[in-house]
C-alpha cells in the first residue's frame, strides 16, 4: 500500500507526471490521520457538552424523593409548604385575618365600599361618608391623591371626611389607608363639580315683607327675555328684562327670614343665591292710586300718592325722575310736585328708605298742557270786572280761566296763544292764573296780576244845583243798625243794607270808616250801592262805616252811619 521510490515503475522514472498523484509519501499518511483524529474529537466533545445540558436540565427539575407524605391535612391544621408537613392552624381573632402562606393572624386590609355623596363643589368643603369595614384607628383617606380634611373613624365600618379642594371635573379616585400601610380604593367614585357662573350679584334692596306684591332689581349677567326667578321656590311676577345685568321683579308672599333665591336663564342650568332675600313680618308698600292722573310734561303739577307701607324719608319718582319736594308724608298718603316728563304714561314709584320700591304702573300721564306766560295789565280791581288779556300756549275752545280759585268771565279763546276775559273779585295782592284746557290739566302762572282797591270815581264838575221844589224834601240822614263779621272775613253792605224802600235809586258819592288802628278797612261802589268792610283777624274795638248819597226823591246829599265789629 505504500510504497517506496525504489519500487516505482520504470517506465514512468524519466517522464513528467500529469493529472493527480496516486502515491503519497508516509508523512503525508500521517499528517492527514492526524487531522482525522482532532475533528473526531471534536466532534465527540461538543456531543458530550450537549448531552451534559441536557441531563442537567433534567435532573434540576426532577425533585428530590421525599418521605411519604399525608394526602391531606384536617381542617384544624395547616401543609408547610416547605416540608409539606401538617401542622396546626393558627386560630385567629374576629378583627385579625388568617394569612394561608403564613398560617400567621395579620391585621386584615380596609375594605372600601361606598362614598356618599357623591359629587360636590371644585371649591371643596364637601363632607364624605365612606362605608366598608377594616378602618383602623388612625386611618387615612384622599380624594385624587390629596388627603381629605377633619377625617374621622367613626367605627371599623364607617369614616368621615372633607373634600379639599379640586382642579378637575371628573371622577377621581377615593383611598383609604390605614396605619399598617394597607389601602384600598375606590376608582371614579367622587365628582368634583365646576363652579357655577355668577349670574347674580345683588337683589337691591335685599328684604321685603312677607305678604310679597313689592318690588325688587335683581343685578346679574346674561339676563334674557324669559329668564324666571322664584323666592323660597314661589315664582316671582311681573319679571321684566331691563338689560342683560338689570331685572325688576315683584316678590311673592313667602314666611319670615332668609330664603334661596333661583333664577333659571333659558338654555342654561338654575342659579341659586343661597339665603339671597330677607322676609320681615312687615306692611308691604304699595302705591294704589295716584290723583290727578294727569299734568303737563313741564312738570309742577301737584299730585296725591294713596297706599301703604309709606314712612318717613321715602323718595317718589314720576317716570323715573325724582319728584319735587315732599309737602305731605303719611303711612297712606304722600303729596309731591312732578317733575318735567315725555307725553305718555309713566310709573309711580316710591321707596322707603332701604327698603323695596312700591311702583304703581301707568298711574301717571303726562300731556300737553296749556302755558300761561303773561297776564295784562298786571293790576285788576279786587272788586273784578278788570278786562284782561292772557297770553300763552295751547289754549283751546272750552279753556276755564281762574284768579286765586275765583272763575273769570266772558272767557274768549282767541287763538291757541291769547284769552280774553273779565278778572272776578279778589282780595288785594297778588293772584295765581290758571288756564284749564277740556280734560287737561292746567297750566298757571303765579303772581300773574295783582288785585288793588278801586280808585273812588272822580267827582264830576260841579253844577248849579236845582232850586229844590218846596215839595221835594231833603235826603235824610240814615243811622242803621249795628253788623258784625266774623274775624278776618270781609261784611258787604249793599243797597237793600244802606237805605230804606223810601229812599229810591241811590247812589253813593263818598264812603269812609272811623275807628281805632287794625280795626278794619272798606271798600266802596257808587253804582249800584255797594261798601265792603275787611274785618282785622284779631279781635279789636269796633268802628262804624260812614257815607253820604244822592237820591232821585230827595233833594241834596244824605249821610249815614252803620256800626260794625269783629266777632
């Protein structure tokens, strides 16, 4: 098989040798045996590394034999999980638990049932009821992870609480721990809710009585026709809109004290102000009739307000504005001067000092009255009959015209701007005109003329007298019994008080009055026969009236005397 170099053909000694050697030399055996022998090797090492694993990985899982063991423990006793032995149980108490692992008695976890209620304000405050069992003294609760305020263990099965305040506006999570470090807890259990928006501000003003029927401005946002508002949950009337931050509305009756007042935007949640009113057992004020009804838009007119529930310090407005100065206050009545105003009608209002305003609606119009702006000539006869010429606005067909109360005569309207008319009597002074349109009120001018006494007619020239016939005899002389007025008014002697039936068609040519200083003072008229005598206001000494008259059946001039007094 192996050959040597000696024994090689002879015929291939000398020639090139081609293609592949068929003879190698012994080395080469060798080397090539040698190589056989190491991938055999190695072949058998990496075997045995493999089965090694292999049998180590099952003899680790295969446990080691045991003794022979019980086939089950009795119900007082416990397996030992690492001997596998029975052994006693431990007995635990009712407010331990018994752990299986251990068989030890360990304090049991807290048992988180419920949390009531369920939902309140972000602001917090809310108080917390949680129900369960296992609360150990000292326990611990949080709302999202904040411990909860003034928490309490009532018992094993019951905590209290007070929710902090919270930033979020969904369900949060509830924990209660106790000492021990055990904890359960509820998820999503507590709401916290978003804050209301601030719809309401201020009820102004904020009591009323309780027998309802006043009127109050609710101050707010966002108010809208068909916004409703209940107090003490009794809806409120005559609720009108003024601007999205003013209502007025009028209270219903409701009991004494402080009630919760809601107010329901269309298209949004109720709003409650809680304890936002105050009902006192009180007279509710209420304006229930307002006379006249009517006055110019120049305002001035005096008017009469009739309710309840009026005091001291109340303040009127006719139309909103404020009135003119009280002249009367009463609890039922009130007396105050408009103040300028638009054509229409306009509420009354009147407000006692912080307290509901009383508003009577439409009880007042105003319209356009006649304006008097002069008078002449400016001085008339306090014995009337002075022609006078008005001038102003408005007047029309029908218009009335007075001096001091006192109707003029032959009253001529003209034209809308001018009235002629005849002054009535007066006391001397000066005097209030006022022009009054058909179903208008007034308009009037004060000190718009001023009475003074007549002037004494002048004496004519005179003139031979007439020899009288010796038929005729002299006017005689006339003592009349004695009058009397009463103190301050004034005594009119007139031809039937002056002068006998026997004495015709008389006429006076002087007339005077004796007696001491503020005993009174007269007046006189020739024709007809007329004397006036102004008794003083004060009680004083009487005086007597003096005159002397002519007569058309008697010659000459008579004289006579009437004695007066004061009573």
């Amino acid at each position: 098989m192996f050959g040597r170099r000696g024994d090689a053909d002879p015929v291939a000694r000398g020639r090139p040798r081609r293609g592949r050697r068929d003879v190698y030399a012994w080395w080469e055996y060798a080397i090539m045996a040698l190589v056989a022998v190491l991938i055999l090797g190695g072949i058998f090492v990496l075997v045995r590394v493999i089965l090694s694993s292999t049998s180590g990985e099952a003899s680790s899982s295969t446990a080691a034999p045991v003794a022979t063991l019980p086939a089950a423990c009795a119900e007082t006793e416990w397996r030992d999980p690492a001997t596998g032995e029975c052994q006693p149980r431990a007995e635990c108490s009712a407010e331990m638990a018994y752990d299986a692992q251990t068989n030890t008695c360990v304090q049991p976890a807290p048992n988180l049932v419920g949390v009531d209620p369920n939902e309140g304000p972000a602001a917090g405050g809310t108080k917390l009821t949680l129900t369960g069992s296992a609360f150990q003294p000292g326990a611990t609760v949080t709302i999202n992870g904040a411990p909860g305020l003034e928490t309490t263990v009532v018992g094993p099965s019951t905590m209290e609480t007070t929710t902090p305040p919270g930033n979020v506006y969904y369900g949060v999570d509830v924990t209660v721990t106790n000492p021990d470090g055990q904890a359960d807890t509820l998820d999503n259990v507590f709401t916290y809710a978003a804050p209301p928006v601030e719809y309401v501000s201020e009820i102004v003003p904020p009591v009323g009585s309780t027998q309802g029927d006043e009127a109050v401005v609710i101050k707010g946002r966002d108010f809208v026709d068909g916004t409703l508002v209940s107090f003490f949950g009794r809806p409120a009337t005559d609720i009108q809109v003024l601007n999205p931050e003013t209502m007025r509305v009028t209270i219903p009756a409701a009991p004494a004290g402080k009630v919760n007042v809601n107010v329901r935007i269309p298209g949004r949640d109720v709003y409650t102000l809680k304890k936002g009113f105050t009902y006192r057992n009180q007279a509710p004020r209420r304006v229930l009739l307002v006379r006249p009804a009517q006055g110019g838009t120049s305002g001035g007119t005096t008017i009469n307000i009739t309710g309840t529930g009026f005091a001291p310090g109340a303040k009127v407005t006719v139309g909103g504005k404020a009135a003119g100065t009280v002249k009367s206050v009463g609890s039922t009545r009130i007396q105050v001067v408009t103040p300028p105003g638009a054509l229409g009608k306009v509420p009354v209002t009147v407000r006692n000092p912080g307290m509901p305003a009383a508003i009577l609606d439409d009880a007042f119009q105003y319209v356009q009255a006649p304006t008097v702006t002069g008078v002449k000539p400016v001085k008339v006869a306090e014995d009337g009959g002075t022609k006078v010429t008005i001038s102003g606005t408005g007047f029309l067909k029908g218009a009335t015209v007075t001096f001091d109360g006192a109707k003029a005569t032959n009253v001529v309207v003209s034209s809308p701007t001018e009235i002629r008319a005849e002054a009535p009597p007066g006391k001397p002074g000066p005097a209030l005109v006022v022009v009054k349109n058909p179903n208008q009120p007034p308009g009037e001018l004060k000190k718009a003329v001023t009475y003074v006494a007549a002037k004494p007619e002048p004496k004519p020239s005179p003139k031979p007298s007439p020899k009288p016939s010796p038929t005729v005899a002299a006017c005689p002389t006339l003592t009349l019994r004695a009058q009397s007025a009463p103190l301050g008014s004034a005594l009119v002697l007139t031809d039937v008080d002056l002068f006998p039936a026997s004495v015709r068609s008389p006429r006076l040519t002087a007339a005077g009055f004796t007696g001491p200083p503020g005993s009174g003072s007269i007046t006189w008229k020739a024709q007809p026969p007329r004397i006036i005598w102004q008794a003083p206001d004060t009680a004083s000494p009487s005086g007597t009236v003096t005159f002397s008259y002519q007569a058309s059946n008697c010659s000459g001039t008579g004289s006579g005397s009437v004695p007066v007094s004061a009573r």
